[in-house]
C-alpha cells in the first residue's frame, strides 16, 4: 500500500507543481497579451512543426541505432525494434516520473530482448554520461558567446539559496558514497554485486571498438534536438527572424528545463519565453512559441512511447 501511494505521489506531484506553475504563469499576462498569444497559435504555420517532428524522428532512431555499439561490446545484441521502442518507452516514462526511463527502458530491452537488466542499466547510463557531457560543453560555450544574455535571464535566481542547498546535497551525496564504499553490511554487499554488471556496462562506452561511430550518433542525436527546434522558429513571424545565436541560447534553456523536470511540463514554455523577451521577442509570442515546440514534441513521445507500449508484446511475444 505505501509503495502504491509512494507511486502515485511520484507521479501526482511534479504534475500538479506544472499545473499551478501554469495558472501562476498566465496569470501575468495582461489580456492584451493572452489575447495575442492566441492569435499566434491561430496564425502559425504548422508545417514547420511538421517538419520539426520529422528530424525529430531520426533522433529517436539514432539513440536505438547507437545503443547497438555498447550492447555488442558487452556480447549482446537486440532487434531494431526492441531498441526504438525501447527508447520511446524512456521518454514517456521520464514525462510521468522523472528519470524513470533509464529503468523502464532497461527492463523493456530485458523483457523482449532477453539483455540482463544490470549490463542494459549500465550501457544506458554509459549514454547519459556521454550525453551529459555534450550538454555541459553546449551550456558552457553558450555562456561564454552569449554571456549578457545569460546574465540577464538568471539575474533573478536566488543563487545563495540554491548554494546553500547544493552544499547541503553535496555533503550528503559523499557522505552515502563513502558508506557505500567502505560498508560491510550484507545488503550492501549484494549491491555492489549487482553494481558489477551495470559498470562493466558503463565502462563499455570508453573501451568498445566502435567508439567513434557511437560518438558521431551522439554528436548527430543533439544535432537534431537543435535543428527540430531551430526550424520551429518560422512557424510565428515574431520570432522566423532570429539569428541562430538567439535560438541556440534558448535550445540550451530548454534542454536544462527539461533534463531537470518532467520533460518540461509547466516550465519549459514559460522558460523559453523569458529567455526570447530577453532578446525582445514580446512576451505573449514568446511563449506560443514555447508551447507550440512543448506540445508538439509531447504529443510525439506520447504517441510513440504509447504505441511501443502496444506493439512491442505484439512483436516479441516469445520474449
């Protein structure tokens, strides 16, 4: 029962903190501008959306393709479409549980593939280190070309809070780690069995054969979260002429939302429209185009994530 209701919180919660972060949010806006906001999804050009969805889809190709690598390294392998739907899996779930898709891919690619849990676990966080790293080096580079921008938008976060709670975090991350590390408690133990396979699968990503051809899907997974965004931009006049500058900038804000919320439900639009006022992009286009590039891409996980969900007992029945 209290696992029941711990899952239903986890699900609940960061929806109903998007939701009032919503009704917070409008509540801001004059008339005029919600006004105006309508008028912008009215007037936009879809096709562009369409568009978007597309180059969209080949990212999602890609991460399935890539995983082939790492999962070949460690002696197993998995058909195309276990993996694509596996990974459509991941995006749902991370949408209704945050960072619950690492696991439910992991157990999607087990399930119909027949690949151990643990070693799967350990080449999907293999990725999002790899990932984590590219986003790290495009958030920094964005800092430094776009630095008033960026100093702009984060002049009203409370950095001192967000220190004092960091530090807090820090202390008790090290201090599980070094009682992980040097704890001989029998259920510890287990773990750290358990854990053997997940590094193997981890480590498998620096040490394959096939690290470059890895390395370019990754390189070619982000480019296309740019580009989808990027041509999004003309579907509304107010913002088909902003330079690549100003739409990398906030492709970043968005991707730091996102990795950092409920695939962005409540944040990203809002986020996205400060970050475009910023460049003076009025408030009420600003976040039509925030809310057309976020419902546009939910809409796809869901359909996708829902139709893996369908179709991959149909397909591997035998698994």
């Amino acid at each position: 029962m209290k696992k029941k209701i711990s899952r239903i919180v986890s699900i609940a919660l960061p929806l109903l903190l998007g939701v009032f972060l919503i009704i917070y949010m409008y509540r801001q806006f004059t008339p005029t501008e919600l006004e105006g906001m309508k008028n912008s999804f009215r007037t936009a050009d879809y096709l562009y959306v369409f568009i978007s969805l597309i180059i969209g889809l080949t990212g999602f190709w890609a991460r399935a393709y890539r995983w082939k690598y790492t999962l070949a390294h460690i002696g197993y392998t998995a058909p195309m479409g276990a993996k694509f739907g596996a990974v459509c899996i991941t995006y749902i779930m991370n949408m209704l549980i945050p960072r619950s898709g690492e696991v439910s891919r992991a157990v999607a690619i087990n399930k119909y593939a027949g690949v151990p849990f643990d070693k799967a676990f350990g080449t999907i966080i293999a990725e999002r280190i790899v990932d984590m790293i590219l986003l790290v080096l495009v958030v920094g580079l964005t800092a430094i070309l776009q630095f008033d921008a960026m100093q702009s938008y984060l002049a009203d976060i409370p950095f001192k809070q967000l220190l004092f709670y960091g530090t807090i975090a820090g202390i008790l991350f090290l201090g599980s780690v070094l009682f992980f590390i040097y704890s001989k408690l029998g259920w510890v133990q287990k773990i750290k069995i358990r854990i053997g396979g997940l590094t193997q699968g981890a480590l498998s990503v620096f040490t394959m054969p096939n690290k470059w051809p890895f390395l370019l899907l990754s390189l070619y997974i982000w480019f296309s979260y740019v580009l989808m965004f990027y041509i999004t931009i003309y579907a509304l006049p107010e913002t088909s002429g902003l330079s690549f500058g100003t739409v990398f900038t906030a492709f970043v804000i968005g991707s730091i939302v996102i990795t950092f919320t409920n695939g962005g439900t409540g944040f990203f639009p809002f986020a996205i429209a400060k970050i475009l006022f910023v460049y003076g992009v009025p408030k009420s286009a600003g976040a039509a185009f925030g809310w057309i590039v976020w419902t546009s891409q939910t809409g796809q996980i869901l359909f996708l994530g829902g139709l893996s969900f369908l179709l991959l007992p149909l397909a591997y029945r035998k698994k």
